[in-house]
C-alpha cells in the first residue's frame, strides 16, 4: 500500500525547531489561493471539519462541536467564511453550528448561507429561544432528492469559488419519507401549556412567554417549510447594519472584536415586544371625571408594530410543524474557479496587437478592433482556461448506504480514466472501517483516476491525537503539582488499525490528519503540490525533550522550585478528620465563559456521588469531548450510564449546547439503564420536542424532565402549578440519588436563569450558582453549605462591568461563600479574556479555583489553595503571550 510521498517523510520534518515549523508552515499557505484546511480528525465527537478556500471566500463541511474552539487553537480565521455544507443533519455534523454562528456574528459576517438536507430549516428555527442575532442574515437551502418537487429544494451551488453538486444517499430497505412525523417519541404532553407558561407563573421575570399554540392542523410541507423560513428570518435579521458602527483605531467596525468583547447584558430577543424608540405616544386616561390620571406611554414604534405584534407572536410561539428524521447522507462534488488560460504574446504581436491597454483587454475575454480593422478575440491569442480544481467530500456513514451513493450516475463524468479535465484531485471519504473493507465500496473508489488522491476519515485510521495542544500543555504542567488532581488529557498517537490492512484500495491513500492543508492549484507561487501535513511533532508526555515548550517548562529551576515547595504545603494541610461528603468528586471539564479558549472550554462541572452516581451542572459545548479526554474511551461508556441528572442554570449557549451529543451518546451506551433526569427551564423542552424531530434523543422513558421552576426554593415564590407527574420525577430523582432536598434558586442574570442547591441523606449540601451577580436568595438556600461552586467571571478590578453583565466579580464570589458560611467555594465561569490564575488572598484557605478537567475529591479541596502561587509563576508568561497574540490579531 503506497501513502502519500509527504506522509512517508513526515518524520524528517520533526528536526526543525517549533516555531520555524509554525513560520514555515504559515508561510506556505499563504502562497496557495486555492486550499483545503482540515480542523481535527474523526473522533467519537463527530468527522473532521473541512475548510475549502480560494482567495479569500471560505467555506465550511460539517461543524460539530468544538470547531471554534479548534479554530482557536489552530488561529484558523473564520471570518471571510460564505457558506457552511451539511453532509447529514445529525448532531455529530451540526452539533457546533449555533454557537458557531454567535461567533461569526459578533466577529462582523453578515450574510451566511447553509446547505443540507431535510430539516434544516427545522433546525435551525428549533434554536429561535436562544441564537439570534440582529447584525447577520442565515439563509437555509436543502437539498432535495427529487422524491417531491417542493418550490423551496435546490438541486446545485455555484458562485465565483465553488461549484457544488450533491449526491444524496438513503440506507437500503429505506421507508418512504413523507416529511410528516406521525407520532413523536417524547410525548407531546410535555409541551409547557398555556396556563404553565402564562407570565404569573414563571419564576423569573421574561419579556417574552411561549405558549403552546400548536398547529390544529397540519400544513402542507411547504406551508411548513415557510413557516420555519419566516422565524429565521426574525432570528438573524441585519436590521441594524448602519446602527452598530463605531470608530476604533480610525476604522468603521460593526461589531466587537471578539465575542467576549460585546455586552453581556441580557439581549433583547428580535421578537420581544419591548420597544427601545426613545420617542413614545403619551396618552391621559381619567376613569372617572374626578378621578388622577392614568398615564400611558407607548413608544411610536411599539405603537406602529401593536398591530402586527400579536401575530409575530403567534407565529413564534407556535411549536413548530412536525416533521421526521430524515436519514440522508449527502456527498458533496466539488470544483474551484478556471484558471485563465496563458496569454501568448508571440501569438498577439503576430496578429499585430500593440503592447498596452489592449493586452489586457483580450486577457479579461474583452474582443478588440486594431486601426486597420482587423478583429482579434481572446481564443487567438490565449491558450483554453484550465478547469478548476476537482475534489469530492463522500459521506457513508455504513454500509446501507454504499448501493444508493455508489450508483448514482452524478459521479460517472468523473470516472474516466483519459478526460483528464474532470479527473478529482482528492477525495475525502468520511467512512467507518466496515465500508471501507466493503468490496463493493473498494470496486467503486478504484473506478477514479490512479492519479485520485484519497483521504480516509474514521476513528480507526486516524490516530487519536491530542487536538487541544495548548490545553494538554497547560494540563501537563498543572500534573505536576498533583498527578491525580490535574490529569493530564487522554490520546493515542498509533491509529487503531493502519490502511494496509485493506486490500485493493487506490495506490494513492492516506488517513486526515489534524491541521493538514491540500493545495489544489499548482502555481510559482505554491511552495507545496498536494497534501502537507502539520509539521510539528504529536503531543506525548512520554517524549518531554521533543516538545520545545515542555522541554522549557521542565529545565526552568524557578518553576520546579515553585511545584515542590507548594506540594509540601499541600502535604501539611491535614485530611484525616472524616466529615459527609468528604468522598464527593468534583470534576470540572469546562471553566470558561461565553466561548471556549484554547485554555478553558465552556461551562460544566460533573459531581460524582459514590454508589449513587453522578451530576452534571450545566454542559456546553464540547462537554462530551472533554469527558472523554478525561476519561478515555473504554471507560467513558460506564460514566455515561452512571449519569443521573443534568442541570441547566439558564439558556445561554454555553450553558447547555452540549446535552444532546451527551443523550445521543448515553443512548447509544446504557442499554436499557437507569433513566436520566433534566433539570431546565421550561423552553429547554420543547427545544428538546423540536429537535428530536430531526434525530432521535431518546424515549420518554429515559428522560425525565423538571422543569426548573417546579422544584424552587422557599427562597423564591413561584406560582406555577406542579403536575402529579412533575413530582413523581422529582420524588425518583431524589430517591436515585439519595437526596433530601433539591432546590433551585431565582438568581439575577437573566430570564429564567436558576442556581441550585443539592442536600444529601448523609448529611453534606452542595450549591451552584450558575451565572448570577451576588445574590441573597442563594446565600439564603445555601447556608451551611459543604460546597459552593460560583461563578466569578470577572476581575475585582472589573466589578461595573460585572454588574452591567450581571456576573460576579471574584472578590464577590468569595464574599457570598463567607455570608453562606460555605465550608469551601469553588470558583469557575472565568472569563476568556483575563489571566488562568485569578488572585486570592493567601487568607482565603478555603477558597479555591478550577481548571478545567480538574478532579478533585472535596476532602482534597483544602490542598488546593496551597498550589496558587505556584499556579500564577507558571503561567505568567502563557498569559503575557496570549495576550500578545490577542494583539497581534487586532491588527
């Protein structure tokens, strides 16, 4: 089996220094136009996402979770970005969108358009309670089979860059798609009812209440299709285009910098009926003639839009149209622009065209008439346009696939061995081991070019590397002070199984690799032809001298001094006096805000209850992902089925985009087990309805909702009428879980934003805060706590900002353990922007601060303040650096 000539002499590459690696490598592709860029390999999470890009229009295919964070990691720019492809509408390939396209946004894109299959449009419309945005349009297309000829479907793509042809593929022994789901797996009873989701009986103040206002009869498919077209046309509007213009550096901008950049403060949603028109109509009311006054104010656009406002709102807070999971796979051919042909000069001075203006006419395709008359065109004096560049990207998930993809006649122009105009340059085949060993599926590979390049992407072929470099570095350094507490992220550097195991593949194949680029079109300019693979050499602890940084890290005798004399302190602090919930685990996989860094994923914290099971407090993006760097891949099958119950404190998406990949995976895992039970607020449900439209979550059965606002405090009134079967699930909940109490919390952030209290049978209390300035019902709930886990997303130095984006300070954070009289407080939530190391007083013994993936039994928690100052040295100059590169990106 031959590989790629840049594959087999990859090794030699590992001799040049790190940083001339990065230089050189960046260099080089700067001088291609025209390129694909891999972010990641196949994982458990999802397929690679690939980039496509000519000049300076990008595209993307597929985004499941953790694409920003890897673009981040890898300074991947994503603002030049034009279209997104779907290659199926499964959460494994779509699972980073939402968040993705807040980014996107608040970086400044305007317009996006994305392509898949049926359902999209539902998707997309499903996430209407919490992404949107005012500065950008989306627009969805789907692609149609041709099983019905609906108006809305589209058959190709093509612009300036791209030119895109879909090959959808249904599995074998398929039922006929009506587009109608006829029955829904998660009962259509728990869709909040009116009276339920009436203002009176929320527990947090909203400006806008869902009902349910489901249709009373079904509409056509594309009364449907339209109805999802009109939300998302609300949802991501660019309304405000010339409003959001500010001067920075002498230049207009429309938006911040950097996500983290914009305000925090509680977003007015496209449809709240809230009016911010400083100019209002003021009206005067007497109810009788001796009677004050009543004054009304209605802002003149409120009262322009009264009129129409009941019927937005009725269309927004209708469930959507059913439908059903569509399971098409769709692959995608490819072609990049014509190159222009070479301009001969022989042959124009022959036909006595003068050098000049002219020159550049007939290059352009312009027809030119000299003096004498005579008529020269283009086809004279240059040589035919090359054809753009070929690539195809084959989705085939298994093998009920390989009949319907292989015989579809839109891959047969590109089968000829001598039209080599249309021969593909590469192929990308997102397969699974059992397709790719398929003698059809092989017999079908080989019916392209010997000179068809193809790159295989699955779990197996592709070893499992460490993706989140910077993090695992951050994570080696920490294991150092204790190997157990900060373990360092799980990997595998030897692929599972290598291609020479498959017999008759196409001589040219290779497995994707991370941070991999092609280059499609050959030019002086190119320093590369083909595939170039990341030259810096596999994260391995096991190999410390052949990572620059961790070579440095380990001869820095300030450093190693720092570790050892703070592992001695730590030794000293005494454990031997038992106390309930002493062996509690707290695991913290994501501590950042907002969005994920190259240090700290998004919001979630796994507690671990023995011979109960576990917690889970929140889960954004990526949580899945981080759990299994955490725990391996053989053993994150068991904490799966061990999981219990998951709690969402709000619907901002970094608190919760991470679920569904979590139930999806935990189906897949626990084999008719325990169910699971969800703590949210209540529009967190039908979003769970809405998707589970376009792929199955789970049955009734396995999930059992609470809502968020029937299990509240005493702390927090709440008129909301609890159904018998809302207290059977929080009675079971309480029961699996041996709890006496659980409660959750009004907390000041935003809408329908809640902490939580946990009281044990054995006598320990945990308490979360979720995002939440300083708050006196959740130091009421929580007093006497074992635990506090609190956000202190800001600096002290920071606390009006803080208080404008309703989050805490950490100053702040560590007042509300003390007023709680908490035994320990845990901080978490910190901002991107600001040092990994917040400061604490060496006072504060019983205060300490999370990384993420950190595990730590509660017994252990006193050690940890013992390890700050040690933290901060280490630290200090990857902050000074981060910083330095935020800089640098500005300009």
């Amino acid at each position: 089996m031959l590989l790629l000539k840049e594959i087999g002499g990859r090794s030699s590459w590992y001799r040049y220094r790190f940083l001339h690696s990065i230089i050189k490598s960046q260099k080089n592709i700067r001088t291609m136009s025209t390129f694909l860029r891999f972010l990641g390999h196949s994982t458990p999470e999802g397929p690679a996402t690939i980039i496509y890009q000519n000049g300076n229009d990008h595209y993307m295919f597929n985004c499941r979770e953790g694409t920003q964070r890897l673009a981040v990691e890898d300074k991947v720019k994503l603002s030049k970005l034009k279209s997104i492809f779907f290659s199926r509408l499964q959460w494994e390939c779509i699972g980073g969108l939402p968040g993705m396209l807040l980014t996107l946004a608040d970086a400044g894109i305007q317009n996006l358009d994305l392509y898949g299959g049926k359902n999209l449009t539902h998707f997309m419309a499903s996430t209407r309670n919490f992404v949107y945005r005012t500065s950008m349009t989306v627009q969805t297309h789907e692609f149609n089979k041709g099983e019905q000829d609906e108006l809305h479907y589209v058959q190709t793509y093509k612009d300036n860059s791209l030119k895109v042809i879909p090959v959808i593929a249904l599995p074998k022994h398929r039922q006929h798609y009506s587009g109608v789901k006829r029955r829904r797996s998660i009962s259509p009873s728990s869709i909040p009812s009116a009276s339920e989701s009436s203002p009176s009986s929320m527990s947090s103040s909203s400006d806008y209440v869902p009902s349910d206002n489901s249709f009373s009869e079904e509409p056509s498919m594309e009364s449907a299709h339209q109805h999802r077209s009109r939300i998302l046309s609300y949802m991501f509007s660019n309304n405000k285009k010339n409003q959001h213009k500010s001067k920075k550096n002498g230049k207009d901008t429309l938006s911040p910098e950097h996500t983290i950049d914009s305000p925090c403060t509680p977003r007015k949603h496209p449809l709240s009926n809230v009016s911010s028109s400083p100019e209002a109509v003021v009206e005067f009311v007497k109810q009788d003639e001796n009677g004050p006054s009543q004054t009304t104010i209605t802002s003149l656009q409120q009262n322009n839009q009264n009129r129409f406002q009941s019927q937005i709102d009725q269309l927004y807070d209708r469930t959507l149209p059913r439908t059903k999971p569509y399971p098409a796979a769709i692959s995608y051919i490819c072609q990049g622009p014509e190159t222009r042909g070479k301009f001969r000069v022989d042959k124009a001075l022959e036909l006595g065209v003068p050098k000049g203006p002219l020159f550049g006419k007939l290059q352009r395709g312009e027809t030119v008439t000299l003096e004498d008359g005579t008529v020269v065109t283009k086809t004279q004096v240059c040589e035919p346009n090359i054809p753009g560049p070929i690539f195809m990207v084959i989705d085939c998930p298994d093998i009920r696939y390989i009949d319907d993809l292989v015989s579809s006649p839109k891959f047969t122009p590109y089968q000829s061995m001598t039209d080599t105009q249309n021969i593909p340059k590469v192929i990308i085949h997102l397969v699974n081991n059992k397709v790719l060993a398929n003698a059809k599926y092989q017999e079908w590979m080989n019916t392209f070019s010997p000179e068809t390049e193809h790159i295989i992407s699955n779990q197996d072929v592709c070893a499992q590397t460490t993706l989140f470099r910077s993090h695992a570095l951050s994570q080696y350094k920490l294991s150092k002070l204790d190997a157990n507490i900060f373990q360092v992220p799980e990997y595998n550097n030897t692929p599972n199984c290598t291609l020479d195991k498959f017999d008759n593949l196409p001589p040219k194949v290779s497995p994707l690799m991370n941070k991999a680029v092609y280059n499609l079109i050959d030019t002086r300019k190119a320093k590369i032809k083909g595939m170039q693979l990341d030259s810096t050499q596999p994260f391995d602890v096991d190999q410390p001298n052949d990572d620059p940084k961790m070579l440095e890290f380990n001869e820095n005798k300030d450093y190693q001094q720092a570790i050892e004399e703070a592992k001695k302190a730590a030794e000293l602090v005494p454990l031997g006096v038992p106390f309930p919930g002493d062996d509690v685990q707290v695991i913290t996989l994501g501590t950042g805000s907002s969005l994920p860094s190259k240090y700290r994923n998004v919001s979630a914290t796994l507690i671990k209850i023995p011979q109960f099971g576990s917690v889970l407090l929140d889960a954004g993006e990526g949580t899945y992902g981080q759990m299994l760097r955490h725990f391996g891949r053989d053993r994150l099958p068991q904490e799966l089925k061990d999981l219990r119950c998951i709690f969402v404190s709000h619907l901002h998406a970094d608190h919760h985009l991470g679920i569904f990949q979590l139930l999806i995976k935990r189906k897949e895992a626990r084999q008719n087990g325990a169910p699971l039970f969800l703590i949210a607020p209540y529009i967190y449900q039908r979003w769970m309805l809405e998707y589970n439209n376009v792929e199955h979550l789970d049955s009734p059965n396995h999930i059992r909702f609470i809502r968020c606002n029937h299990i509240l405090s005493e702390t927090s009134k709440s008129n909301a009428v609890v159904s018998e079967q809302s207290l059977k699930n929080v009675e079971s909940l309480k029961k699996t879980l041996g709890l006496s109490e659980i409660n959750s919390i009004d907390v000041v952030h935003c809408r329908l934003a809640y902490g939580l209290s946990l009281k044990h049978m054995t006598g320990w209390k945990l308490v979360y805060s979720g995002d939440t300035r300083p708050c006196d019902r959740l130091i009421e709930a929580g007093q006497n706590a074992t635990l506090l886990i609190h956000e202190a997303t800001l600096e002290d130095g920071m606390k009006e900002e803080a208080i404008a984006k309703r989050h805490s300070t950490t100053a702040e954070a560590v007042e509300v353990g003390e007023k709680m009289k908490a035994r320990y407080t845990l901080l978490n939530h910190f901002s991107q922007r600001y040092a990994k190391v917040p400061t604490l007083s060496e006072a504060q013994t019983n205060v300490c601060i999370s990384f993420d993936m950190m595990s730590v039994p509660i017994k252990q928690i006193p050690q940890l303040p013992k390890f700050t100052n040690a933290m901060q040295l280490i630290f200090k100059d990857e902050e000074e650096e981060e910083e330095d590169e935020m800089n640098l990106s500005k300009n």
